[in-house]
C-alpha cells in the first residue's frame, strides 16, 4: 500500500501529464524540470560517525540485505550512495568523470581501505542501486568512511561530504565512548545537518546495566555539545540484520531496530516529504497562474484590429527593451555589494592577525617557559610547542570562520532579499504596464521566491607537520637544552606567524570563493524570472499575431478553445489546492 506522500508524489506527475498535454509552452520547460524533480528526487540521508561504530552493518540492516562491505578493521574509505533501483546494480563514478557499472559483490574493490589504499584507483563515489522500500520516495542513504582512522584521507572524505546531508544518522556505541574526533566532528556535522538521529549501536555487546549507563554517558556529552536535550536508541544492527536475513523475529525483536525504522519512517512520510511536496506544488501553481495571464493577454489582444494589435505589441517591446536597463542596473547593484563583502573579509582578517596573533605569541613563550622549568628534555618541549601552535591556530580559526561564514551569509542573504525585491517590483511591473497597454487584468506570480537555500560554508582545519619539520626536529633533539632552547623558542614563534598567515589565506579564498558562487547563482535565478515573465507575455501575442492571419470562423474556435483551457487550469489550480492542503496534513 502507497504510503500517502507517494500518492500526493504520484498525483503531482500526473497533473505535471495534464498541464503537459495542454501545451502550455510557456512553462514547457518548467515543467520538465518539475518533472524530473519529482522523479529523481534525492534526499541524502547520511550515516556518519567514528570508525567501527558500524555504520556498514546498520545499513544492511536497514536494507535487510549485505550490500556494503563490512570488516573488523577501518574499512570503508569512499563514499557509498545507495539509490533505488527496480534492479541490483553498482557503478563506480571516478574523479575523471568516467563511469563504469560494476555487479555489488566487486563493491569492495573500490570502496575498501584494503583494496584501494589511499583510492589509488581514483573513485569520488560508488552509486548502488537496490529495490529496497526504503530507497523509494527519492531517499538516498549514505555510507561515510569512519573519522578519526589512522587514515587521514578517510575522515577528510567523510567531512567533505557534509555540506550534501540533508538529514543524518550518528552512530556510536558503548564501548569505547565517544573519543575527541567525534566531539570534533559533531559540531561541524550539527552546523550542516537540520535533522539528526542519535543511535547506540552494538547494544547486544553489553548487559543492561552498562548500557544504561553507556546510555546516560553519552546522553551527556550529546546534550553539552549540542546545547539541547537529544534521544539516544540503543540497537544491534547486527542481531537486526540477523533477524531479517534469517526470519529470526525474536533476534529482530530484540535489536530494537524496530523502533529506530519506525522514527526513520515517521520523519520520511512526515516532515521530508512535506517540505519537498510543498515546493513541488507551489511552483506548479507559478506555472498554472503564468498560464492563466498568458491566455486571457492572448484573448484580449486576438479581439485587436491587426493594425491595433501591431501597434500595441510595438509599444509593449519599446518597454520591455527598457527593463533590460533595469536589470543591468540590479546586476551592477549586485557586484558592488560583492566587492563590499570581499573588503569586509579582508578587514575582519587583518583584525584577526593584528589582535589574535599577538597574544599567541605570548601564550607560546608563556608556555615556553613552563616547558623549560618541566624539564631539560628538548625533544619533549618541542614537541609540546608543536601540538600547542597547531591547538591554538585551530582554536583561534576554528571560532573565527564560523562567526565569519555566519556574518557572511546574513550579509547575502540581506543582498538577496534586496534585489529580489527590486526584481519583483520590476515583474509587477512588466505585467502591469502589459495589462494597460493590452487593457486587460493581469496578475503576476512569477517571482523570485525568498531565499531558502541552506548556507554550506564549510572549512576544515588541518595542517600536518610536513617532512622538513619532522628532519629538524629529530636533529635537535639530540642537542643539550642549553643550545636548542633559543632556536627551538625562535623557531616557534616563526611556526606560529607562518600558519596564522597561511591559514588566513586558506579561509579568504575558501569564503570568496563561496561568496563570488552565490553570488552567480543570485544573478541567474533573477535574469531567469524576469526572462520567463517576458516569454510568457511575448509567446501569447505571437500566438495573437498569427490568429490574425486566420479565417474569422478559425479566430472565433481559437478563442472558444482559449476559454475552455483557462477552465482547464482553473480545474487544475483547484487541484492544487487540494493536494497542497493534503501535503500540509501530512
């Protein structure tokens, strides 16, 4: 039985058929994109978490299947997507844009620390696909390798993908707790992740008075490093997949996989799919409202004289060459507000290094000095110094780029909100100035919608020692503390101006090169509304100039045909309505 957001899904294609077959080529092209919206939906739902937390097996577990590989040691090094698909199938997307279809037993090959260490084989991703219930509905869910491995490369993996999660699932388990990577990770993944689940996998591994108090434990740290109170569900992702490969209910039973699926369901049926309908339905209604505008101009100007008509279409072109100005001006508006960011940045960076980097400075003799008074030993100092400079720059900018990106997108979203207004009034405009020329009443609603994309300003700050470091290092050790102290100390103080340098270049390109995006993005997203208000009003007098060279029987059917299609789209935009009442109810 269809679950109701695939019912409203697959009345919403059906209606996109409807208004297809009407040949409304005014939004023809909308509703392709609508279309394929609907029927490749993606909704990333991510799994992600320390290694061996197991992640793999949760998500067979999920899929009632062994699809990902799984291994007793840090196995999983490339990002596993699995979609689905009528048939089981595998392909591997390489950095070099090539595909190559591959069946899911060779997964490993390529998805594997083991067989392909440090991705020799240069794969960004591996696509599964898979008739699972779970991957209808556009769900994809995703496989991160573990953070905090032994292999760097697989947590730079697993953090890069954040920005694409829409919703995740954060696995830990009793026993060992949560280390200082997943604290570490935690907070970027809640600055990218709207929705989280908090799982306790590998429950079974204890008894029941540990695992309340593993529970309480990390209840705890979640709640302190989120700021509010979260839900822990203690499974075994193990006895689940058991139980469903099995037909073993009272394994299944016990895994407490039963209550994580039906919270996973409640969330998928409920609060995705209505956010994702909802803006299904309202671009319809856009298209529908388009389309009305669009025959009633076109049955006001088909009554015209052709001669009337010719001159008033002459007059409506004569304005809307005007608007081009318009738009100019906005865009002219819109990149000088960029620059002004791109000074903002870089003031707030010099202020940075004018005020923070001097009181590392100190902190770094400070810590000097209770080095030396710890002990004679330089290879120890050093290597306290090392860990104290790569601490504190992480600290410093780690507080730093998140308060700049937040700055940052309040100042672009206060842009957006700005010209997008002025595009709007321009839209208003355009379709007024039409409506009194052509002396019939028109509503606009082509327009720009309030900014709602989600911000994916994301930075993270690594910086490992590299080979020079490690040489001088090992040859100052061996030297007495009388004879390192001064170079150590004087070597330091260069390390730490140099990587405070260098990391404020690593985040001024990162922002602005984040910035000078969005900025892109805003401009075409405005030229595309008031290009398609202009289309609209543009093909339905076209369609009038050509009835004109028409019989005076084939004017009056085209005119009865007009009439009967805005019925049509008044039939539909009821429609509408009501799926859009029952997408709410959802």
């Amino acid at each position: 039985m269809s679950s109701p957001y695939a019912t409203i899904r697959q009345d919403l294609l059906e209606t996109i058929q409807t208004l297809d077959r009407m040949n409304l080529s005014a939004s023809r092209q909308r509703l392709a994109e609508l279309s394929e919206k609907l029927t490749h939906e993606q909704f990333n739902l991510v799994v992600m978490g320390q290694f061996k937390r197991g992640k793999s097996t949760f998500i067979n577990a999920l899929l009632g299947a062994p699809i990902v590989p799984t291994s007793i040691v840090p196995l999983t090094s490339i990002v596993t997507i699995l979609r689905y698909g009528r048939q089981s199938r595998a392909v591997v997307n390489f950095l070099d844009d090539h595909r190559q279809e591959i069946p899911l037993e060779d997964i490993a090959q390529f998805v594997t620390e083991k067989q392909n260490p440090e991705n020799k084989l240069g794969v960004r991703e591996v696509e599964v696909y898979y008739p699972s219930d779970y991957l209808k509905d556009g769900l994809c869910i995703v496989d991160t390798p573990g953070v905090g491995s032994v292999f760097q490369h697989n947590t730079d993996v697993a953090y890069g993908y954040l920005p694409y999660a829409d919703a995740g699932i954060f696995l830990v388990t009793p026993d060992p707790p949560m280390g200082e990577s997943e604290h570490r990770f935690l907070q970027d993944v809640r600055n990218h992740v709207d929705k989280l689940f908090f799982v306790l996998n590998k429950a079974d591994l204890v008894d029941e008075t540990d695992l309340k108090e593993s529970l309480a434990f990390t209840a705890n740290l979640l709640n302190r490093d989120l700021e509010r109170t979260v839900d822990v569900l203690p499974v075994s992702a193990k006895l689940a997949l058991d139980g469903k490969l099995n037909g073993k209910g009272e394994k299944l039973a016990h895994s407490n996989f039963l209550k994580f699926e039906r919270q996973l369901d409640d969330f998928l049926h409920r609060d995705k799919g209505k956010i994702f309908l909802q803006s299904v339905i309202s671009s319809l209604l856009r298209s529908v409202a388009d389309e009305t505008m669009a025959c009633k101009l076109e049955q006001e100007a088909a009554r015209l004289s052709l001669e009337e008509l010719t001159a008033r279409v002459a007059q409506f072109e004569n304005y809307a060459q005007s608007t081009a100005k318009d738009s100019e001006h906005q865009h002219f508006i819109l990149e000088g507000k960029t620059k002004k960011l791109h000074r903002l940045l870089d003031n707030d960076l010099a202020r940075l290094q004018k005020e923070d980097l001097p009181v590392l400075l100190e902190k770094l003799k400070e810590k000097f000095a209770a080095g030396l008074a710890a002990g004679p030993d330089s290879h120890r100092l050093e290597s306290e110094l090392q860990e104290f400079v790569f601490e504190a720059i992480k600290a410093c900018f780690t507080a730093f780029r998140k308060k700049e990106a937040e700055k940052i997108a309040a100042e672009l979203e206060n842009i957006y909100l700005e010209i997008a207004a002025q595009t709007n009034a321009l839209i208003t405009k355009i379709v007024k100035t039409t409506a009194d020329i052509f002396e019939v009443e028109l509503q606009p609603f082509t327009m720009v919608e309030t900014l709602t994309d989600k911000s994916d300003f994301y930075f993270l700050l690594k910086d490992d020692p590299d080979i020079i470091d490690l040489i001088q290092l090992s040859v100052r050790s061996a030297l007495p503390l009388s004879i390192a102290k001064k170079i150590i100390l004087k070597r330091m103080k260069a390390t730490i101006a140099e990587r405070f340098e260098r990391h404020c270049g690593r985040v001024r390109y990162d922002l602005i090169r984040r910035i000078d995006s969005t900025s892109k993005n805003f401009k075409k997203r405005l030229n595309e509304k008031v290009d398609l208000t202009l289309a609209t009003i543009r093909e339905a007098l076209g369609r009038a100039v050509a009835l004109k060279n028409e019989n005076e029987q084939e004017v009056s059917s085209t005119l009865s045909l007009l009439s009967a299609r805005l019925s049509d789209v008044d039939a539909v935009k009821e429609q509408l309505f009501r799926f859009q009442a029952q997408a709410n109810s959802l």
